[in-house]
C-alpha cells in the first residue's frame, strides 16, 4: 500500500501545481528552496538550532493530526504505521539531511525519535462538556476559531496553560505563542459554506474589515494574559512577546485574505496551505517578510475582486 500511497502524494503535487499555475508554481517552488537554504545556513548558528527542530516537528504533528485520511489507512493497511513514519521522514528528509553534514548526532536522534513518535499520537476530537464551553464563549462570528477550537482543544488549552503557569521560563510564552499563532493560521485553511458568507448581507469592503477586526480581537484577548505574565517575570524583554503578537496580528489578516483570495463554496485549495506556509517562514526568516506584505496587497486585490460575485448585491 505504501507504493500506492506515494503515487497519490505525487499526484497530489502535479495538481497543485496545476491549480497554481505555471508563474505561481515556480514561484513557490523558488521560495521553498530558498526557504531550504536558509534553513540549511542557519543551522549554524547555535540559537537557531532547536527553534528550527522543534517547529519542523511541529509542523508534522500538525500534519499527522489534521489529516483526513488517517482513519482509512488504520483500517484498511496492514502496517499504519510504517506508512505514516515513511511519510514523515521524507517530509524530515532535509533536517534531517543537514544535521547529518554539519555532525549535529545529538539532534539528528532527538529528531529521529520526535518522528518515530508521531505516528503514535491519536487525538481524540470528539465533543465534551468542556468543548461546548468553550464554543459558547467563542463568539458566533469567529466560526473558523469554533471549528479549529472543537478539533484542537486539549492540545490548544494544554500550550495555552503551559505557557501560563511555566512563564517565568524566558522561552515559555514566545513559544507558546508561537505554537498557537501556527493552529489559529491553520482555521482559515477551509472555506465556508456560501450561505454563512452571506448570513450578515456585508458589502466586500465592510466583510472584509469586519472580518479581520473580529479574528485580530479574539487572538489578542487569548495572548494577552500571557504576554502580561511574561512581563511580570521579565519586564526587560517587553519587545519580544510584543513584537511576536504584532507579526502573528498581520499573519491572520493575510490568512483571511488569502482564503479569500481562493475562495470557492466548499472546495479547499490546496494552494492557500503552501502561501501559509510561506506567512510562517516568515518569522523565522525576516527576509520573507517583505515577500509576504507584497502577497498581502495582491490577495486584498484579489479576494476583494474574487468576493464581489457572492457580494455584490450588498454593496
């Protein structure tokens, strides 16, 4: 099964790379090799060492718990696992790859274990007491924030509290803000139905301001008690936990305007999980950053152009 597994992961690259287009494929080709090599040359710098490891870990827990179809191929392969451990080191390969050249052998297993072990993880989403707490709390609006809540709740809370109660630990709330900001880009990755878009009868230009308003003041309400307790223990390094907000701020509104730059009734683009990606990177690699304001205006452009079909009769 592994065999026809890999075709289907090709297939899936030639369709995305279809959907993109010519231009915009080799864009984004470009930018995931530089994304590499930038990677690659940072690996030497000691303070970027595990920050590199531990969000490429991240990133593919993330994958291995958002992913369709795990289910099926628990059911129906014989060895799960090997296809799910398979997959994940040739998504590792590159760490992996240049951890091995520059001798870093204490890494090299940490990581090896880190996606020995992800295979294993099964989160169980199902709704609780508790989750139905949370979605009435959650305001009607934010339905992406309802939905992504509902499917990463403990893990969401969990890093959430972690980063509370452990935020006298320089590192804590950086990264826990980090790890959140990376599940709250990943609500915008599906569209909604076409009647919940319509719902509040808003113009483009007002839905979209609207929109972006709502996301930005519920992402502030839940980092704010942890940049306030990081202040506490370390009110010198004010700028970190601040600047860190302000960067995943822009990520969001970018993230809805790209969603809504693709956006079709329903059909998930696979291109819009690569262009996130690259809003990620940017973090890390400030260099990225003005790739992604210039990708910022042109999806503003486009999702206002793509929306005023469905709106139009607002305006």
């Amino acid at each position: 099964m592994l065999k026809q597994i890999i075709k289907i992961r090709v297939k899936q690259f030639f369709r995305v790379a279809a959907e993109a287009g010519f231009f915009r494929a080799v864009f984004l080709l470009a930018m995931i090799c530089f994304g590499l090599l930038a990677m690659f040359l940072k690996l030497e710098d000691k303070s970027y060492q595990e920050i590199i490891i531990v969000v490429v870990a991240i990133s593919i827990l993330s994958i291995h718990l958002k992913r369709k179809d795990r289910e099926f191929i628990n059911i129906y392969s014989t060895k799960p696992y090997f296809i799910f451990l398979t997959e994940y080191i040739l998504l590792g390969l590159p760490l992996l790859g240049a951890l091995i050249y520059y001798g870093f052998w204490t890494y090299v297993l940490y990581f090896s274990l880190l996606l020995a072990l992800i295979p294993f993880l099964q989160i169980n989403t199902r709704a609780t007491n508790i989750n139905s707490w949370f979605q009435r709390i959650i305001p009607d609006n934010n339905f992406e924030w309802k939905a992504g809540i509902r499917k990463n709740l403990f893990l969401f809370v969990g890093i959430w509290f972690l980063g509370l109660v452990m935020s006298f630990i320089i590192a804590s709330v950086p990264v826990a803000i980090f790890v959140l900001g990376v599940f709250v880009l990943s609500f915008y990755e599906k569209p909604e139905p076409l009647q919940i878009l319509l719902v509040n009868e808003l113009g483009v230009t007002k839905f979209i301001l609207k929109k972006i308003k709502n996301h930005l003041m519920i992402f502030a309400a839940t980092t704010t008690p942890l940049v306030l307790a990081f202040l506490i223990f370390h009110p010198h390094y004010y700028f970190i936990p601040f600047i860190e907000m302000m960067m995943f701020s822009f990520l969001i509104a970018y993230s809805i305007l790209l969603k809504y730059a693709f956006y079709r009734p329903e059909n998930s683009s696979a291109v819009t999980g690569i262009f996130s990606m690259i809003g990620i990177i940017s973090v890390f690699i400030p260099v990225f950053f003005p790739v992604v304001l210039v990708l910022s205006v042109k999806f503003l452009v486009q999702a206002t152009n793509n929306l005023k079909f469905y709106l139009n009769d607002f305006n």
